[in-house]
C-alpha cells in the first residue's frame, strides 16, 4: 500500500526531547514501513526515517531560531501533499484540521487523526462544516465535545515493544514525567509525594507560553528536599528514570486525548497513579496497571500499594494492548475501508455521456 503520513513541523520526527503527536507518527511511519509498505513522510528536514522523507522546512520548528511564522510551513506542507496527493492510496494527517480544505476536494482517501484536545468552543463550527472529513481519535472520551465529527474508529496509541525494557528491581522513586502546565498539576504530584513521604523526580520541559505558570507557582515548590527537577529529558532516557520508578504520578485536570507517558510507564512494569480525567480510565486498569484516585490522600494510599501489583503482569497488559505493532493494523483496517468506501462511491456514482463536441478531441480518436 502507498502511504502518506503528514506529520506536525515543531519537532522533528521522531522529536529529540518532548513532542508527543510526532513520537506517535514515527512509531506508526516505521511499523508500516516494516511491514512492507511504500511510506512517505512529510515531516521536518531533520527527521529521521525508514520512509521517504519530504521535507517543508529544514529544521523542527520548536528548534529553529530563526522559525517566525509557524503556520506557513504547514500550509506549504499541505500544498506539497495535494500536489503529490495521486501518488497514494490513502493519506494521514496528523495536523489536525488544516488539510480538511484539501482533502474536500481530493478524489484520494484521507484519514486525520485528532490528537489534541476537542472541547474548545471553535471546534463544533470546524467539525459541523467539514462533517464528511473521516477522523479517528486516539480515546472515546476525546470524542465526547464533537459528536458531529465523521468518526470511523478510535485507535488508542502504541510504542515499539521493544522500546522501553521491564524493570522488576526500581529504585524507589516517584516520577512525573512530560510537560510543566496547569492541566498537568505537577502541583498535585509535589503534594503527593510529600503526602507519602517518599522522592517525587520531575522530568518535564516548560514551554515559553508556560513560563510565568512556572515561575510563579511552581518553582517555589521544587525547593521541598523530596524533590528533584530534572528538566526536560530525551528518549534515551526514558528507560531508566521510568523503570526505577516505584510508580508514575499523572495527576492531570484537563481532558487528555490520550497520555501516552502512561503506556511508556507500562511497558517499564511502572504502575501508574492517575485522576480520572479525560482518556485515563480507559487506558489504565485499576489494581492491574495502576490506580485511578480522585484526591491527594487517595493517591498517597495508592503510592503505598503500588508495589503490590505485579510489575510483569503491568508489561503483558502492555503488550496485549499498547503497541505499535497493534496500532499500525489497526490503522491499515482503516486505510482499507476507506478505499473500498471510495471505489464502491465510483462504483454507484453514475456515467454522463457528454455530448461528442464537449470531449477533448483526443478522446474521438478511432471514432
């Protein structure tokens, strides 16, 4: 199968440090690529990839000092795709809605997955315009705000099996992991582990729009001695800060799409400790991967049980559910109903016989 995949341009793919959307578009570019497909990636010059890499800007624009505008190289993107769109079978976007225009008028399938969150008030006029647009989400309760989307199936993330090794010896430690912002509640995570007495260790980047949020409410926080921040860390050394951990603190309060930290954990064995917001209760299985709690002191109480739960049975969950592997079929499902959805519409579509003046004079040949 010819594939496009059409992936943000603030990180490279796969990203360098934090960058959850283009993590997931490489695991799936290379999955498919190892699976036989003729994959090509539109993605940031720096990317690397087993695909054909077609590249609208040189660097990530995240990391490009020199990157203004960040919407026209994805307008350029989109462009580049449409020009190329004959040369597919089916495309997926991973920019959320920008290439709905486009593919409007494409006679190739398209796909978008929707990876951010969906309960902002423009998004219902976004959706109820381009409601012939197929989508997929990455939860079910990702879905809950637009209900009018052309929803063809969720397909929760996946990692590479063999990304992140199990660890049945952790040192101890409480992680957080991801990205310093309100919705996040690294706040939460400090009160918890202090709750608990034991070391919280934050890995976690602070994006410029959520400087003064850290500035102001969070720095003082990370003077307490149980605590320990580390800064933003790259993939290299997600294995082992994950898989000594005693467990994973997600004590988020917003909506998220998905969390793919919390698969990341599993595939270490880490149980997870989550309120339940948005995709957590259908990622995580209470007193299987982790628990799900809805205040500090329950969360407290779930710090000392989680070396109760069985750290191989969290990685065969993991396996059973979470991979790339998994993800990629489910994806190619997708991909094939769309296209016999296409080819039974020219099917059913009916033939015009267009008067013999009307056709360009190569089509009279023979007559």
């Amino acid at each position: 199968m010819r594939i496009a995949q059409v992936a943000p341009l603030l990180e490279s793919v796969p990203p360098q440090f934090y960058g959850g959307t283009e993590r997931i578009v490489s695991y799936l570019t290379e999955e498919l690529v190892r699976e036989g497909h003729a994959v090509t990636l539109f993605a940031s010059g720096d990317s690397e990839t087993r695909a054909t890499l077609v590249a609208p800007c040189e660097r990530a624009l995240r990391l490009d000092l020199n990157s203004i505008d960040r919407l026209s190289p994805h307008v350029l993107e989109v462009e580049w795709m449409t020009q190329r769109a004959r040369d597919f079978d089916v495309i997926h976007a991973h920019i959320d809605f920008l290439p709905f225009p486009s593919f409007r008028r494409l006679s190739t399938p398209s796909l978008t997955t929707l990876h951010g969150r969906l309960d902002l008030p423009e998004m219902r006029a976004i959706f109820r315009e381009f409601h012939d647009m197929p989508v997929a989400s990455v939860s079910d309760s990702q879905r809950r705000p637009v209900p009018m989307a052309h929803w063809q199936s969720t397909v929760y993330h996946g990692i590479p099996k063999d990304l992140l090794p199990l660890n049945t010896k952790p040192a101890g430690y409480l992680a957080f992991l991801g990205r310093i912002s309100f919705e996040k509640r690294v706040d939460r995570a400090i009160e918890i582990a202090k709750r608990a007495g034991i070391k919280l260790r934050i890995a976690a980047k602070v994006d410029a729009n959520d400087r003064e949020y850290y500035d102001r409410d969070v720095k003082p926080l990370l003077n307490h001695p149980l605590v320990e921040f580390l800064g933003e860390i790259g993939e290299q050394h997600k294995a082992e800060f994950l898989g000594n951990a005693r467990a994973l603190l997600f004590p988020i309060d917003w909506p998220e799409p998905f969390g793919i930290v919390m698969i990341e954990a599993m595939a270490c064995g880490t149980p997870v400790i989550a309120y339940p917001c948005g995709s957590v209760p259908e990622v995580i299985t209470p007193g299987v991967t982790g628990f799900i709690v809805r205040s500090i002191d329950e969360a407290a109480d779930a710090v000392r049980r989680a070396p109760s739960l069985s750290r191989e049975a969290i990685r065969r969950h993991f396996e059973a559910h979470f991979t790339a592997e998994r993800m990629a079929k489910d994806y190619v499902r997708l991909y094939k109903t769309l296209m016999r959805a296409r080819d039974d519409d020219r099917r059913d579509a009916p033939s015009v016989l267009l008067p013999a003046q009307e056709l360009p004079a190569a089509k009279l040949g023979g007559i």
